[in-house]
C-alpha cells in the first residue's frame, strides 16, 4: 500500500475554511476514487491550525489519480493561499 502523509500549518485566518474544504475533498476521495481506501483528517489538538493528513492508496498510480482529480484540483487552488507550511511524505506501508 501507498501511504500519504501531509502535514499543514494553516495561516489563523483561513483554519475555519480549509477545515471545510480539506473535509470534503477526502470525503470526495474516499466515496469516488476507487483506489483510495483511507484519508483520515486530524487536527492538533493544542494548537487549530496544525492539520494533518492520512492517506491510503492501493498504489502509486492511484494517488497519482487522486492528483489528477477535479476535487482535488480545485482544493489545491482554492487553499494554496491559506496554507503557511506544508510537509509531504511518502510511504509503503508494510504490514499489516
């Protein structure tokens, strides 16, 4: 499996809204891009504006589908000026 994890750190103005729109962009992910079996959103509890993604694809090429989504696409451009700080990693999840 595919693991995607995403650190984000969002500008205190914006949490609100990307919190709706990171919220229904893994709900569109997991209900319509078969490839993806988990994308889990959660948020620091300490501090609101430090979001952090889990996500689970069969394999690359169906997070490479997830990219060249249109919810995704329109995610990415809608929040890329809220976002202060993002860390991508990718991983290949062993067991179970």
């Amino acid at each position: 499996m595919y693991v995607v994890v995403v650190d984000f750190t969002i500008h205190r103005a914006h949490v609100d809204a990307f919190r709706a729109a990171i919220v229904a962009n893994a709900r569109a992910s997991r209900e319509r891009e078969p490839g993806c079996r988990r994308f889990d959103v959660c948020v620091d509890t300490v501090d609101p504006a430090r979001v952090f993604l889990y996500e689970l694809y069969d394999d690359r090429a169906a997070f490479d589908a997830h990219l060249a989504s249109a919810h995704f696409r329109d995610f990415d451009a809608l929040v890329a000026p809220w976002v202060a700080a993002k860390a991508a990693r990718m991983l290949a999840r062993i067991d179970p």
